[in-house]
C-alpha cells in the first residue's frame, strides 16, 4: 500500500520529521517499511484501509524519550497516535483515526515497578500485557488479582485508556494516579504524585483540588507513561450458580432481580448474560448449523439450545468472598432467582485461588471464523439503565435490526447495578464485499436506534468516533465545544490524537466526519 501522510504534509517535510525522531529513539526504533505500516492497520476494517493507515510508527522506551518525541512532533506537526499494546481489535487495532498519523508505539515501555500486596495496587508501565501482570503475581505468590478481558495479549493501561472491562467491572475505575506526557512535552503526576515521593500516589484517589485521572481517560490530552491501577484480593471461594433461561423476554426480571444485588454488594464487578448464539460462534462455524441465506432463523437457535443444553439467555453468576458470607448471599441469589423459575441452577464452588490461577487466554478469538472468510468484527455497545423493561426493548431493537440486514444477532448483557452495557458483536467476512457494506448500514442504524433512546455507546471503532461523539447533543454540543477548548489548550499544534473520541484539535478540526 502506498504510503499514506498526514493531509497536506509533503513527503520532504514528513521526512525530516522522521530524521529528528531517529535522533531521539535510535534509528532501529522508528519504523516506517511498508511491513511496519501493515502492521499497525487495523486488521478488521470494514471500509478502505488507508482512511486510518499510519505513516510510520515509534518507539521510545522511557517517558524522557516520550517527552522527546512529543517536542519533535511538536516542532515538525506530526500527529501521533499512542497505543500501549495495539490490540484495540474490534475498535479499529493499532490504527489511528487521522490518516497519515505516527503511531506512538509504548510497547517497550514494559516494567512492572511495584506490586503492593498489602494495599492491593501496582503501578506499571503501558506496555505490560495482562499475562506479564498474571504471571508476575502468580510467580511472585502475591494474592492479588486483577480482571482480564477476553484476550490476555492487551495492556492493562492501554485497555484500561479505553474504559475497557471484564467480569470485574471497568477498568478505568481501578486507576488511580497517573504519570503523564503532556502534548508540550511536560511531564505531570495526578493524584498524590504531583507531591514529590508520596507514598499515597496510588492508594488516595483525588489528591487536592480538581481529579484528573478520568479526564485522560477516551481522551487524547496527555501520553500516560505510568499508571497505579487498584488489584483484587484473591477471593477465599468464588461459587458459580448457572442460569440458563428459556424466553427471550426472561431477560426483563433477570436484570429487575440481579441489578439491586449488585447495587447492594452482595454481587461484585458485573454479571454477564448472553444469547445461546453467544456460547456458540467460538466453537463451530454458521455453516454447521445453517447454510441458508439472511440472518440466522430463530428455529436454528432454538435447535442449538436444545442440542447444547443452552437457554437463549445463559449466565454464570459469581459469588466471590469469604466462605460464610457467599453461602448467605447464595441463598439471596436463588431465592430471587426462584421467584420466577422452579427450574434447577446448577451450584458449583471452588477456591478464589484455582480460579484466579487460570490466567488469561485468547482462545475467543476464534469468534473471527464464524462466517468463514478473513474475519472481521465490529462492537455496538450502548449504555442503559438498569431496568429490565428498558433492557429487553433495547434486545428486540437490536435483533430485529439485525434480522433486516440478514446479519446473525448474538450479544452480551453486562449488569453493572445502575447500568447495563450491552455489547453486540457483528461478526464479518471481510471477503464479502456485500456482507461487510451491509453491516455498515446495520452499525449506522444501531447508532441511530439508541440515540433516539438517549443511549450512547460506552467505547466504539474509530470510524464511529465523530457520529457518536455528535449525539452528546445538550445545549449544542456543549461537552465536545468544551473538551476541544481543553484540546487546543494543552495541544495548540494539535499533535496528539487528532479525532480520538470525536475530539478535534483546531489544527484538523476540518477532518471531522471524514
Ligand atoms: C472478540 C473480541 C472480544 C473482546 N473482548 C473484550 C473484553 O472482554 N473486554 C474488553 O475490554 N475488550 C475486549 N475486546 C477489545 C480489545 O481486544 C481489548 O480491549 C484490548 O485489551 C485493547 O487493546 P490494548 O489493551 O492493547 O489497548 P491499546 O490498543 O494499546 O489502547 C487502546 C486505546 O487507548 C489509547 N491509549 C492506549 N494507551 C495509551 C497511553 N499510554 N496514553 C494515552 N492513550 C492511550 C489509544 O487511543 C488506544 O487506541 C475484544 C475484542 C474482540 C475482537
């Protein structure tokens, strides 16, 4: 692929970027072959690959060398898109949203520097995976344990910068303070640690006056180079009760009994509960099941509920603490579950230990052959209250959307207590050029269905950043006219993430929407 630069930069100009930024990293660390672009694309899109191609990508390996780099930028205009790990898979990858952007590769910036067992935190650097961080705990016998999403190859920091989350809950609730690389190339610590050598720097969450962890969180204000992050003791049991229920619209009194659960602590992190489709697509392909043409009848599903032992919804709902006080909450779970259902939920108990021992995979991965073809995938996420009225709506929405574009529906309902998140899968085969076009057109669709609920989505792709940004609409636009007078602020070359979250510096705001 012909190399892509930033809009309206000339290729000697962008050179002589890359000389200074040599000078900085090491030449070896900037990295800017054709091997090295395709590299960052973002593997899974739907459209042209160049609309989020990089020109290149560096390196540094400390937060001085990021500091270097900013002022380099800086000086020569070149927009840089930090990632940690790059495996935003589903979000856009590796890939920025301004086409011809460097991308900001921290990968090497890997250390763990410190693991308070006592105090449950550790502070690291973005470059840590989550299997370096498990192995890290499990070699070091440290008690602690934080949630991983479904693939153990992401950065904790990195997801965590993107509200990422799992069975814990969100990520970015467990930050607190961070070390900062301003868009000036100044360095900042949040929290405690603007004070020189406190010892609270990750344990007190606000210091004195205004909080601004969150602020750099879906944000392109700052390069964190540093990041505490709260751990979890290791639970003395976790009991598992499953629940498999028949109906679609079950749904409705399963979130209405669980929500307050979780509001009331009874239940930690959130709970999960999924479309039989969903325990499916990891395991077997659609043309197991299903050669037909349009979306996948609701007589196929019904058929793998009865030959998988599945419900349409099924859940497996964690009880995670001491051994007394999950047997007491035990009872709460199955009394609100019987309520409804006579029928059995399989009770099972293990130690918090052998289950926090399992460590991260990737195996989920294989959702990607669904279809067969290159796979590719999309996420709908949005965000609604937590009522079991307001949630099932939301479902038959969803899949009746989904049914008019002849894309299969399976999806997650995360209960997080207030909230329900919940995460659509759109699975592609990017070989079927009419396949993926109707899937933008479902993506579109979904975007608009929830606006008009006064939903938005929690996280999305880069090329759903601008529309989902735009319909936080009170008061014209007030928060985005806001966030992008705090933009050219701290970043008036408008050199750092141009266009992540739909915030656009002055110096590309005519890229929006393009
Ligand atoms: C099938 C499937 C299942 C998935 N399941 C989950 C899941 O269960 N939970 C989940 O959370 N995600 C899930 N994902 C999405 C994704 O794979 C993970 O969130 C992954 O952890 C993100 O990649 P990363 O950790 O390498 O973050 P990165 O890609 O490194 O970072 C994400 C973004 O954050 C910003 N950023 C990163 N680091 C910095 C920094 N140091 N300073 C400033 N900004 C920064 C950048 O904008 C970057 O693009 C799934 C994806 C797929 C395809």
């Amino acid at each position: 692929m012909e190399r892509v630069l930033p809009p309206g930069m000339s290729a000697a100009a962008f050179d002589r970027g890359l000389i200074a930024l040599r000078a900085v990293v090491g030449a070896q660390w900037v990295l800017d072959t054709d091997e090295d672009r395709e590299t960052y694309l973002d593997p899974y899109a739907t459209g042209d690959r160049r609309a989020h191609a990089p020109s290149a990508a560096v390196a540094p390996a400390s937060a001085e060398q990021v500091q270097a780099v900013m002022r380099v930028a800086n000086a020569h205009r070149l927009p840089l898109w930090p990632i940690s790990r790059g495996k935003n898979f589903g979000y856009g990858g590796a890939a920025p949203r301004l086409p011809g952007s460097l991308v900001l590769d921290l990968g090497r910036m890997n250390r763990i520097l410190e693991v308070n067992e006592k105090l449950g935190y550790c502070v690291i650097e973005p470059g840590v995976t989550f299997y370096e961080l498990h192995e890290h705990l499990a070699n070091a016998g440290i008690a602690l344990e934080f949630g991983f999403p479904n693939f153990g190859w992401g950065s904790a920091v990195g997801n965590a910068m993107d509200r990422g989350f799992s069975f814990r809950g969100d990520h970015s609730s467990s930050i607190c303070g961070l070390e900062v690389v301003l868009p000036d190339g100044s360095l900042l610590r949040t929290g405690n640690g603007a004070m020189a050598g406190s010892p609270t720097w990750a344990t007190a969450r606000h210091g004195f006056g205004p909080s601004w962890d969150q602020a750099f969180v879906q944000a392109n204000f700052g390069v964190v180079t540093k990041m505490g992050l709260w751990l979890h003791p290791v639970p003395e049991q976790v009991i598992s009760v499953q629940v498999a229920l028949d109906q679609k619209d079950d749904l409705a009194w399963f979130v209405d009994e669980l929500s307050p659960l979780l509001m009331r602590g009874v239940l930690g992190g959130n709970i999960a509960i999924s479309t039989a489709t969903n325990s499916i697509i990891d395991n077997s392909q659609r043309k197991d099941w299903y050669a037909g043409p349009g979306a996948l009848p609701d007589s196929v599903v019904t058929r793998m509920m009865s030959e998988r032992g599945l419900g349409w919804w099924n859940s497996t709902v964690r009880i995670a603490g001491p051994e007394d006080t999950n047997e007491a909450n035990l009872k709460r779970v199955l009394a609100a579950l019987h309520r409804h259902s006579s029928r059995d939920y399989p009770v099972s108990r293990a130690t918090g230990a052998s289950q926090a021992a399992r460590g991260p995979v990737v195996n989920r991965l294989k959702v990607l052959n669904w279809y067969g073809g290159r796979g590719g995938h999309v996420g709908f996420s949005p965000v609604m209250p937590a009522s079991g009225a307001a949630v099932v709506a939301q479902f038959h929405r969803t899949k009746l959307r989904y049914d008019e574009h002849g894309i299969d529906h399976n999806c997650t309902f995360y209960l997080n207590g207030r909230t329900v998140t919940n995460i659509n899968l759109m699975l592609i085969n990017l070989d079927d050029a009419d396949h993926t076009a109707r899937t933008g057109r479902l993506f579109d669709a979904l975007v608009a269905d929830a606006s008009a609920q006064g939903y938005a989505e929690y996280r999305t792709h880069l090329d759903y950043m601008d529309a989902v940004a735009a319909s936080f609409d009170f008061n014209d636009h007030a928060l985005r006219r806001f966030n992008e007078r705090v933009k050219d602020a701290l970043d008036p070359n408008g050199i750092l993430a141009p266009g992540r979250n739909g915030i656009w510096p002055a110096a590309w705001r005519g890229q929006r929407n393009k």
